[in-house]
C-alpha cells in the first residue's frame, strides 16, 4: 500500500489500485479523526470526496499505480522471512 495525502485537509491514509474501480484505503485512528468529510458525516459516511479526488489525481500524476495482480498482492512481490 503506498500513502496517499488528501489535497484538501491532508489526511493521509494508505492506498492500494486493483482497477480503476477497485480501490483499498486503510484508514487510521488520526485520519479519522482529521478527515473534515468523515467528521461532518458521522459514523454513517465511509467515503471522502476530497480523498477520492486525491487519489484520483495521484493515479493519474503516475505517484499511485494500479496493481496488476501479477505478484502476491499480500508482499507486493517481497520475499518474507
């Protein structure tokens, strides 16, 4: 998972691109909390605009890529001891 800033609060949470329309973010206790979108909706909202927008614009800048799946997606290729 790579980290992936918001462009409008800068919360930042780990991120990973399986499709275009697939995405895995990994929130923490701190970004909850610093997320203005998460605040305003409660416990009931579970997306961010802003984030996703960010995301979108890390894709598309190539900071964030979308994985293949062609390596194990639990190392992302590295070799465990």
């Amino acid at each position: 998972m790579d980290k992936v800033s918001c462009r409008s609060c800068g919360t930042c949470v780990l991120v990973e691109k399986y499709s275009d329309q697939h995405t895995s973010v990994q929130w923490n206790k701190a970004a909850e909390a610093a997320c203005t979108e998460l605040a305003a909706g409660g416990l009931r909202t579970h997306t961010c605009p802003a984030l996703r927008a960010s995301i979108d614009a890390a894709v598309a800048a190539g900071d964030l890529t979308v994985s293949t799946r062609d390596i194990d997606v639990r190392t992302r290729g590295r070799t465990l001891a």
